[in-house]
C-alpha cells in the first residue's frame, strides 16, 4: 500500500543499560517506522532487525550471537529484511564478526547510537543526549541511565574497553528526562549506571547521586526511585540518607560486592577489602530500617581456593542479602585479569561453588520471605494475567526478583476493569510466601 511505513523490530539483549540505548534509538525513528513488538514469534515480516547486544561475559555473547543466528534464519525465511547488529558484543569484535556472519546487513559498536538512527534514516540525531523514550517496558516505569562507561579497572571486567570512560549525563538531561517520562505515565524510575555512586565526579567534580535522587524526587507524578548497580569503595553517605529518609527512595539498593576475601578483591582490583564491605553493609543496615539488599557475588575468580569460597559462604550467612545473585569468573581477553593471572580453578569446580552458594541463598530468600506473611505493603501493579494481578513492593525490582500474586476477587475490585489498574498503586495482606514470591490479597486502592 502507497505511504505505508516500513516495519522495525528492536531485540534487546543483556542489561537493562542496553534497554536505554534501545529507546532513545526507536524515540529517534518512530515517526518513519512501524515499530513490532520485540517477541520474535510476532509473525508479522520485520524489514529491519535491530539487536542490541550484550559481550559482558561468555555467557551472554553465546546467547547474543545465538540470538543472532536465529535472527538470519529469520531472514533466510523471508520474516526479517535486513539486520541491523550493535552493542557491546559487536563492539567487541567489530573487526571479525562482519566475515564470520556475512549475513548481518550492518554492524555498529555500543557508542555508535547515533549512526544507528542516521542508517535508519535520521540524519544529526544524537539519542545519547535525548530526553526522548519509546519505552519497550511496561509504561509505568522506566530504568534511567545516569552515566555511560566506567573508570574502574576490576580485573574480570571488560566494560571500560568495550563502553569506554565514565561520563556522566548532566543531572538538567536527566531532570528532564524523568519529567518527560513521568508525563507519560511513568511512576517508577530504576536509576543505572556502570557505577551509580561514580555520577557527577567527571562533570562536578563530587559524587552527585544523592542530590540527583534528591532532584529526581521532586519530579511530579514520579513515586518510586530504586538505586541499581552501587560500586561500595567510597559510597556517598548522602545516598544512604535518602534511601533513610526520603519517602520516593526505595528502601532497596543493588550493591554489587563480587566477593568478601581479601585475597580475591585485592586479585579482582575492587579498591575494598572485606572489613570495609562488612562495615558498610552493617552501616546500611543501621541507619536504612528494614533496607532490602541485593547483590552479586562471582565464584572462581583467580585466588579463590577453598578457604577463600568458604570465607564467602560464611559471610553470606552472616550478612543474609534478602536478594543475591551468583555468576562463574569468565576470562575476557583485554582485562586485566586475562593479562596477568591463570584461570585455575576448573570449571566443574566452578559449577559446584555457584550452586553450593545458590543454595544458601535459596534458605535465606525463604526465610525473607516467610517473614513477611501477615504484613501489608504497598504494590505497584505491573500485569494481569490468567486472572492475576502481578506486583511488586518497593523491595522487589523488575526483571531480577520475585512477585507479589494477588488473585482478582470480584468482591473487592468490583466491577473494576481488570486490566485499567495496571500501573496503579493497592495496599495488600501477605498471607502466604516461598523462597521467589509472594501471595497476597487486596486490602485498598491508594
């Protein structure tokens, strides 16, 4: 049909950072294009796919070039016309990918965002500086990128050769950004970065995240704020007093800690050692009443033998992170653990400490979530499905920790378009829990 707009199809892969870019990208060419939704499985013919890639560790660059594979099948159907590839992992291996899958129309790095939008048609753009979202997350909330790249050299980590230098976007952007997402419809923002608590030192010379979230909090129409990705060396004791004492800040933060040896953190260059975390963890703990904690933890880094893995398993009960995730030391050429030590601990080794550790924190997850039988909270309705509404308090985030289910009861929502309270706000009764979710009935609107 003569003026009918061409068909775009975004695939995001890896963090929610790559999400952000992916917006700000389709904010850039919705007018000319007709966006699909990014479910594959659509049926409806993509003239270009673009997939945004992740090359953090070994595990995501298999599932990113799989993904990509899948997607020249795609086009060898006729489903898809041309594929467009950029992110971390093309950005990686920009020099070898384009022979090995000669099938990909275009290749971009994870800076070039803006030849991303000019090869789709719109000339000057520069997304990165964009207030402008199409979001591909639910319309209720939104992650809110503060800063790209990372000055920090851990050993295990290749995001400062692949995203490069930490810079910080100007906290006016961001201010703007978030009002422009809150008349939207947005009430939840999820504030990333490489290292959060790095925001402001390039551009202010201080760090900045407290008086961001602080600025942030006044935004109207903005309810939630939640902390992700908080590097602890030198953690700004402003943040803390927001998360305490300011109602929009979630009592939650994303602290990756990567380990509690001091042997392993000196080898993984963290610029902490394990009395510092255990401080600022206690700290934490003291001043935020009743904060949630999520963190990461990496088994099998170089100098993790026994002694050190049990150190780990031993704090770990001790400091029972209501949420923490686990991944196995990957080599990555070009970091500096590549360069200097011997991967050493056997990958079968590997495997048995991640799932000795799993299981730990499966127990204390549990008994988290056991203890919050009888309690109300307040929920944020992110879905209806098969006759249940899907929930979260402020100590869970989306993506990356359970649910709260609160079946519909036409007594209480009435006649109630089930779907129309989606994004909105109830107060809830936990009455019943497991080691992932939580089971709820509904007390009142708020």
């Amino acid at each position: 049909m003569e003026g009918k707009k061409p068909t775009l199809q975004a695939v995001t892969l890896g963090c929610s950072k790559n999400r952000v870019d992916t917006e700000h990208i389709l904010s850039c060419v919705a007018d000319m294009y007709e966006i699909l939704p990014e479910d594959s499985d659509s049926g409806q013919r993509a003239d270009i796919l673009l997939m945004n890639t992740c090359g953090f560790i070994g595990d995501a660059k298999e599932e990113s070039i799989a993904a990509i594979f899948e997607a020249v099948q795609r086009k060898q159907a006729g489903l898809v016309g041309q594929i467009y590839v950029c992110g971390c992992l093309s950005q990686r291996y920009i020099s070898e990918l384009p022979e090995l899958i000669p099938e990909v129309d275009k290749w971009f790095g994870a800076r070039d965002l803006a030849e991303v939008v000019a090869s789709l048609g719109v000339k000057g753009a520069a997304p990165e500086l964009s207030s402008r979202r199409l979001l591909t997350t639910p319309s209720h909330y939104a992650y809110l990128k503060i800063s790209e790249g990372c000055d920090r050299r851990c050993s295990y980590c290749a995001i400062p050769h692949i995203r490069g230098a930490h810079k910080s976007v100007p906290m006016d952007v961001l201010v703007e950004e978030a009002t422009s997402l809150a008349a939207s419809g947005v009430r939840e923002l999820i504030v990333i970065a490489q290292d959060t608590t790095y925001y402001g030192l390039d551009i202010y010379h201080r760090r900045a995240l407290g008086e961001l979230l602080q600025k942030l909090s006044e935004v109207e129409g903005i309810e939630w704020i939640r902390v992700h990705y908080s590097y602890p060396a030198s953690f700004p004791e402003d943040v803390i007093d927001q998360l305490a004492s300011n109602p929009k800040v979630c009592r939650y933060l994303d602290i990756p800690l990567q380990h509690i040896s001091d042997v392993v953190l000196d080898k993984m260059r963290r610029n902490v050692d394990g009395e510092w975390t255990r401080n600022l963890i206690e700290k934490m703990r003291n001043r935020i009443p009743g904060v949630v904690l999520r963190t990461t933890m990496m088994v099998g880094h170089p100098g993790e033998g026994e002694k050190e893995f049990e150190e780990l398993l031993d704090f770990v009960s001790q400091a029972k992170f209501e949420r923490l995730g686990a991944f196995k030391y990957s080599e990555e050429e070009g970091t500096f653990g590549a360069d200097n030590f011997k991967d050493a601990v056997p990958e079968d080794v590997k495997q048995e400490r991640l799932d000795t550790l799993m299981q730990l924190q499966s127990g204390i997850s549990a008994e988290f979530n056991q203890s919050r039988v009888g309690s109300k909270v307040k929920v944020i309705v992110d879905d209806f499905v098969d006759g249940v509404y899907v929930c979260r308090s402020e100590f869970e985030s989306p993506e990356v920790d359970g649910e709260i289910l609160v079946k519909y009861d036409d007594a209480f929502f009435g006649s109630v378009e089930p779907y129309s309270i989606v994004g909105e706000f109830l107060m809830v009764n936990i009455i019943a829990a497991d080691e992932y979710d939580l089971i709820a009935e509904p007390v009142e609107f708020l």
